[in-house]
C-alpha cells in the first residue's frame, strides 16, 4: 500500500487537534489532523487517517496513517468512541 499524505482542507474530519507520537527513546508533541472518508464510487471499506504537522517533529518524517475499516469495524469503533465520550462528559459535569 502507497504512503499518502493527507490533505488538510474544509473536508477534513478534525483539524488542529492536540496529537502525540511516541517511539523508541521519544515521545513528542504536534498538531494532528484526523479524516475518515470512503470510496465515491463502490464503497467497500471506511478509511481512518492520522497525520501528525511533522514541521513540529524532529524524530518522524512526514506521513500519514491509516487503517482500512470494514463497515462493522466502523460501527465498533464509533461505538466505544461514544462510550468514551460519555465516560469524559460525565467526569467533566
């Protein structure tokens, strides 16, 4: 699978989120951005990405993630993020 770098733009799911990397021996700290997409046409899989702005990186070069989700994975995941989110919600009240 090619390495693509994500395109920061009006579409993109999350932008400017606080985002972290950590690695053997490093631990630093940039902006990230988050997408979800799926294919225009025949969508057979939800795409999640991360990139982290590797212009505040020293250790990691520029790329993104991301992880090719069937649609019950996608429901799996959003499911534990809302269960998360609540969780937070909650202890923020």
């Amino acid at each position: 699978m090619a390495d693509r770098i994500m395109k920061v733009n009006a579409y993109t799911t999350l932008d400017l989120l606080d985002g972290e990397v950590e690695g053997h021996g490093f631990e630093e700290e940039a902006y990230a951005v988050v997408n979800v997409t799926s294919p225009r046409e025949n969508p057979d899989h939800v795409s999640l990405q991360v990139e982290l702005d590797n212009t505040q990186l020293e250790h990691l070069e520029a790329h993104a993630e991301t992880v090719r989700l069937s649609a019950e994975e996608a429901r799996t995941l959003a499911a534990d993020l809302e269960k998360h989110a609540e969780k937070v919600e909650t202890s923020e009240g």
